[in-house]
C-alpha cells in the first residue's frame, strides 16, 4: 500500500476542521458482509469546534487580521503541518500521527444545515446524515448498519452517557455507559451564571459555590471520561466490534477560547492515542472520524471567542478541501467560512472502503441527497 | 417552595449540590428531550429570558435540560 492511510479524521459540521485516522494498512473491501475485519470509530465533537483556531491557516494573511488576539503563533501555540496550516500546540500528541501519514484534516467542510446555527439541530443533522431537521428519525450509522448484511447488534457500539442518534434507528446496536458524570464547561457556566445574575440570591451563592470548586482543583473529570470512552471502543473494537461512537464536548468556545479549548483539546489527542496503543494490530484496519455541528466565525469577538459559523474542517495526512479563503468577500454571510463541500462526502466513502457498502446505497438510504463525488485522497 | 426554605439550601455547598442533581438528571434522560421544548413545558410563563435564552443555547441537550433545573425559576416554585 502506497497510499497514506492513517490519518485521524475530524469532521466539522459548517466551515469546520474535520479530521481522520487510520492505517496506512486499510484494506478495502468490495463485500458488504459482517463482520469484515475493517472498523470504524466516529467521534461526535459537541459544541462546533473552531477548524480555524485548531487547524489554523496561518499562512494566510487575513488570518492574523481575523484573529488579532486569540491567533495561533508559529514556534509557540501553533505547530506547522504543510506550511500554510497547523495545529494548536496543545495537539503535539498527533504529531506522530500527522509524520505517518495518519492524521487528514478537510477544511471548509460542512452538512447542509444553514441558518440558525443551533447546536441541537446542527447535531442532530450530523448524526442524522440528511438536510432537512423536519424529517429526523434515526441516524446514518444506523442506517449504514442496516446495508451490511449479517450484521449484529454486537458489531455496533455507542460509548458514552448520553442517548446518540447517530446510532439510533431500526437496527439494534449495543450501548455502554461509563460511571463518570460530566459537568456544565465553559460556555454553559457563563450561561449559568447568566441565569442567576437576576436573583442575588442564587448570584452571591453560585459565586462562593465557583470559588470553592476551583479550589478543589476540579476539571479532571472530563479527560479521564475520554480516556475511559476510548479505552472501552478500543477494547470493544478488538472483539467484536466493528463500529462505534462517542462525544467529546466542550468545544462551545464563545469566550476566553484559548484557555476553554484546553480541555476538549486534550481530550481529543487523549482519545486519538488511546484508540491507537490500545487497538495495537487492530488500529491497522482502523479508520477514526472525528466530527462536529458546524465552524465558528472566522473573526474573533470582544470576548476572546468566536460565536457559531458555518464551515469546518477534516484532516488526513495532508490537508484536504477546497479552500475558499478568508478575504472579506470569501466568507459566508460576510462572517463565515465558506463550506465547499459537503461533510457527508467523507463518513460515505469511509463506509464504502471499509465495509463495502455501495455508492448507490450510500447516496440513497445512508445519506439522502448526497453525491458522493470523487474518492478522496486518503482512501486507497 | 416557601422562600424562608430557599435561603435555607441557597448556600454555596446547596446550591452546588443542586446544580450537580440537575446536571446528572439531564444526563439521565433516556428519551431525547429537546431543552426547547423543555424549558416551555417545565416554566412556561415563568421562564426568564436569560433562562430560556441559556437553555435553548447551550451545546449539548442535557446541559439545556441542566440549566432549566438550575435556574431560579425551577427552583422557587
């Protein structure tokens, strides 16, 4: 195999980054029969990453403009991968990943959804896999399920504590719930503290409660709950899993965004690399795609944020997509990236390589109104 | 509840308590409830706007259905 095969997926939903791992070793195959030896892991990134701030194009020179505060630097937030991209520093653990040809990022990626920019139905339209957030029913990992004959409801798993519809559907699929719980993040404790402002009685309380907590030394809950949700996929994954799924939140990075992306960063290196070690000879039949609801505005805020968008990105190896620039007259609505292609594009032909799922099932029944286009480079 | 038994459990440790009860409760929900739709049915008139505003924004549903369990106006009822 001469084509770079590894690559960490992730998706974004608008304008995001979007991003792939896998093995250099993949086999394709042409049989849409379980069990196969291919798997696949698709990561939900709750909250619209930033593909701008954590796959920057610095090397445009808008971006420094569009991001005077919160931009990333060559040599010390930012890690070069071609040149013209890179990646925030706190990611150096995919490093290895990007060197090996393991790690693809697709920018200016995105589902159909356009308008309102809400999380819930931009969600709900990834895992859906269609345009329309009227017709949701069940999700197109479900459905993909569905196309694989002798497929089980072992072959499929759903990780984490929340109810994913990308798995929901007529098809049965296995759950696992992990024993931690997760705590309001970033944004939603700025909302929280929206909601007591009014009332100086919950105000003075929740003000003493945030200090206290912050002495505890909290937070570290969220990263062992990754680590936990990985290390379970891949244990799963090396029996008899084939596909499976878990979130990680977090990336809803309105204010103060270089600090909150911290967290869902680590996070997201953390998963990456337990889903690899642990695999072990299995990560080489193993395609990650990392997704999530849309892009943020290429422009920063006032508060050292950037508020819902519309393109994103996808990574593998190289750097994918129809770049569409940042210039003024580049962006969506004057605010956005502008997405060119479509996000479904990738989760498609990685069920077409991996399980042998047809083109015309794929444009059909998994994702309605796709057109699945040209393979992309990452797919031998 | 009465309001002599608010500031009662409105202290610091309280009300960390009950933030942490509403995030696992929203954690909890097998059925997808849509933070809209649950902020109108579980408020109504009552629901602020900062309330509404941050339950229908929030980045996952069972952080919407966590701050609608959180908020003042569930609380005081």
């Amino acid at each position: 195999m001469t084509e770079p095969t590894r690559r960490a997926i992730l998706k974004g939903g608008l304008g995001v980054a979007c991003c792939a791992a896998a093995s250099p070793l993949l086999t394709p195959v042409t049989l849409a029969a379980a069990p196969g030896e291919n798997r696949l892991v698709v990561i939900i990134l709750r909250g619209a990453m930033d593909g701008v701030g954590v796959f920057a194009p610095y090397g445009d020179r808008e971006y420094a403009e569009l991001r005077p505060k919160i931009g990333l630097v060559p040599d010390d937030t930012l890690i070069d991968l071609d040149g013209r991209f890179g990646m925030d520093a706190r990611l150096d653990a995919l490093h290895p990943f990007w060197r090996a040809g393991e790690l693809a990022v697709a920018h200016a990626v995105s589902t159909p959804y356009r308008g309102k920019r809400s999380h819930f139905d931009g969600q709900d339209l990834l895992e859906a896999g269609i345009g329309d957030v009227a017709k949701i029913d069940d999700g197109w990992m479900n459905r993909a399920l569905g196309q694989v004959s002798e497929a089980r409801a072992e072959h499929a798993l759903a990780v984490g504590r929340e109810d994913m519809l990308l798995m929901r559907g007529e098809r049965a699929v296995r759950a696992w719930t992990p024993g931690t719980k997760l705590s309001l993040q970033n944004d939603e404790r700025a909302l929280l503290q929206l909601i007591y402002g009014r009332d100086p009685l919950f105000a003075e309380a929740a003000a003493m409660a945030e200090e206290l907590s912050a002495l505890g030394g909290g937070g570290g809950g969220a990263k062992s709950a990754t680590g936990r949700l990985a290390k379970y996929t891949a244990d799963r994954l090396s029996e008899e899993a084939r596909i499976a799924a878990f979130s990680i939140g977090g990336w809803d990075t309105h204010a103060g965004q270089p600090s909150a992306l911290g967290a869902p960063l680590k996070a997201l290196a953390e998963a990456l690399t337990i889903l690899k070690s642990t695999l072990g000879p299995v990560w080489g039949d193993t395609m990650v795609v990392a997704m999530t609801e849309f892009g943020r505005t290429a422009r920063e805020n006032g508060n050292r944020g950037t508020d819902h968008g519309t393109g994103g990105a996808l990574k593998g190896g190289a750097v994918y997509g129809d770049w569409p620039g940042l210039r003024e007259r580049d962006l969506y609505e004057g605010r956005d990236l502008t997405p060119t292609m479509d996000v479904r594009h990738y989760p498609a032909w990685a069920l077409h390589a991996l399980f042998g799922i047809e083109r015309a099932a794929l444009e059909g029944a998994v994702f309605p109104g796709l057109e699945m286009g040209a393979r992309p480079g990452f797919i031998a | 509840g009465w309001p002599e038994e608010a500031e009662a459990w409105i202290t610091p440790q309280g009300l960390a308590d009950r933030i942490a009860w509403a995030s696992v409760l929203g954690q909890l929900v097998e059925a997808r409830w849509d933070p809209r739709a649950f902020v109108e049915a579980a408020l109504g008139e009552i629901a602020g706007q900062e309330t509404r505003f941050a339950a229908t924004r929030a980045a996952e549903r069972w952080e919407g259905l966590a701050l609608t369990l959180a908020s003042p106006e569930f609380n005081r009822r």
